[in-house]
C-alpha cells in the first residue's frame, strides 16, 4: 500500500488543525471536550490515501461527534462504565495487576463476575468491541455507521490514555486532590494544545487489538504516581492564591487552576499530557485504519459526496438534551 505524503498534506492540516472557534475554546469545562474533538480532527491526517479523502470530507462530523459519549454517559445507563477501568481495584498485594486480571472478556467475567467488570470499568474491551462494529460498518459500506463508530471509538481510545481513567481515585477524591482530572486532561490541554507537535505519523496496522487497548491502559496506569505525587510537590509550591485564579465566561465567574501552577504541574511533569494525547491521535488512527483493512479495504471513494442521513445528524440534538437535564449518571470529574 502507498503511504501518504505528509508534505503535501501538511497544507491541508494547518488551516483546518486550528478552525476550532474561540467559542468552542472558551466553553471548554471538562480530553474533556475539547481535547476528544482535537484527537478525532489530527487523526484523519494519520490515514493512508484510500481513506482520507472519505475522512477529511466528514471531518466536521467526526470532530463534532468525538463527544457523543461523554454526552451520552450522563444520562444512560451502562455508558458510564465505558470509559474507564479501575484497574488498582484488582491489585493484590506485590502482583503485577495486569497479569492477574485476565485480558479476555470471558475469562474475567469467570473470575471476578459480569456486576463487578461493569462496576470498575470495562474501557479495553469496549475499544475492541467498537472496532468489530465499525469493521462490520465498512463490510457493508455504511455511512451512517462508519461516522459514527469512527467517532465514538476515538472518544474510548482517547479515554484509554488519560491515567486518571484507570484508578478508583479518578478525581483525587481519595488523596485531597480533588479536581485532579480537570486539571489533567483538560485544563492543562486547554492552556497548551496550540504549542503541541501534532505530527504523529502514519496510521499502522495493529494485529491484535484488544492487546493494543490492554497496552495503552497499562501505559497510563504506570504515568499515575507521577501525575498525583507532582500536583502535591507543586501544591506545596504554592499558595492557595497562587493555585488558583478566577476566570470570567459571559456572565459566568469561576474558579480555576491558574496558569502559572498548571504550566509548573505541566513542567514537571516533563509534558506528559501531550505525549498521551499524540498516542492518543496515532492509536485513533491505527484502529479506524486496523477496521478498514480487516474489513477488506471497501472502496471508500465511492461513499464520497454522500452526506449522512437526517437521522444521524439529529442523534446529537437528542443527546444535548440529555446532557442538559438535571439527572446525571456516571462519574463526577469537575
């Protein structure tokens, strides 16, 4: 297979890589949303020639929707679970805990029961399942389908590498760190994502992809003593008045992490937040690549100039309905 040249499509990323308006920015609250949308835009650029074209003509599509999940988890039952894996809620004693939870979906249901995965988090094997449906989506050339398993899979994928997404103390919550997650995976992104390198590579092929989900889930669990013990060393750095700062919306004040004491976190932190985000963007792009060779590579020229259906489009409307009505489900990260 021809491989994309990346000079030439460097002429396309700038100016649609920095179109996301100043709204958009500002409204930010909790990857949170802005960073889901930015993983699902610079993947595209990851893919090869045969699925670009089909890629970047629905990349609105595919950013807009990069937050469906999010949007959905506050109000549906059995979405939250999804999105994490309180993997430190297995660990016994010394063991490694990702050689005494089992990798496959059945043997683990055998070990510690269907309740128990679901109420800890079921991210690695959710990945899985959504690269099966949007493989079966390109098998049967599906608009509709591509679009929106395409987007939905990013969102997953990016959650799997957010360390605050394996561990029961997710928010801090269990450390006097409380707002830990914000600051993480939004706050810092919010600050700094126009400085970050988003040239990650091409697309690769991944053999086995539930060991590829399993992979970036330990990868983020390894960064998560860094993440807490850094936000202490810097607290301890810091007044309460330094730590903070108040921010002003439209008519809305809030308090918030202030710039000088993220950008100290983010220092210390030797720039984490955006080497998990750029693996989080090549790992979008491989799987979406990974579903269509498995799907037998459907020509996907000919889906181009097909807009999807009205049906699709007003998904999100029914979802922003959801995520506005006063009855949340699922995790708390603010």
């Amino acid at each position: 297979m021809k491989l994309p040249n990346y000079k030439i499509i460097l002429s396309f990323v700038i100016p649609i890589l920095f179109s996301f308006s100043y709204s958009e920015r500002s409204s930010i609250k909790k990857w949170g949303f802005f960073g889901h949308k930015r993983i699902n835009r610079i993947a595209v650029f990851t893919l090869p020639p045969e699925m670009i074209g089909f890629y970047k003509e629905h990349i609105e599509y595919l950013t807009d929707h990069a937050v469906d999940p999010d949007k959905r988890r506050y109000a549906v039952e059995g979405e939250a679970q999804r999105h994490f894996i309180d993997i430190d809620h297995y660990k016994i004693d010394n063991f490694d805990v990702f050689q005494t939870v089992p990798k496959y979906w059945n043997d683990a249901v055998s070990k510690y029961t269907e309740d128990t995965l679901q109420a800890y988090g079921i991210v690695p094997w959710h990945i899985q399942t959504m690269k099966y449906r949007l493989q079966k989506a390109f098998e049967e050339k599906n608009i509709d389908l591509i679009l929106k398993n395409s987007a939905e899979i990013g969102h997953y994928i990016g959650d799997a590498h957010v360390p605050l997404h394996t561990t029961e103390n997710y928010n801090g919550q269990l450390t006097n760190q409380k707002g830990i997650h914000g600051l993480w995976e939004s706050r810092i992104v919010e600050i700094n994502a126009e400085n970050y390198d988003y040239f990650v590579g091409k697309s690769q092929y991944i053999t086995k992809v539930l060991d590829f989900a399993w992979d970036a889930v330990k990868e983020s669990h390894i960064a998560l003593d860094s993440v807490f013990r850094l936000e202490k060393e810097v607290t301890a750095d810091f007044s309460s008045d330094k730590k903070y700062s108040f921010e002003t919306k439209g008519n809305i004040t809030s308090q918030v992490y202030s710039y000088e004491f993220c950008q100290e976190y983010n220092k210390r932190m030797n720039g984490m937040v955006e080497r998990r985000m750029r693996k989080a963007i090549l790992s979008v792009g491989s799987i979406w690549f990974t579903a269509w060779v498995d799907a037998g590579q459907p020509d996907l020229s000919k889906l181009q100039n097909k807009p999807p259906s009205e049906e699709l489009l007003n998904e999100q409307k029914e979802l922003d309905n959801q995520l506005h009505s006063k009855t949340h489900k699922g995790r708390n990260c603010e």
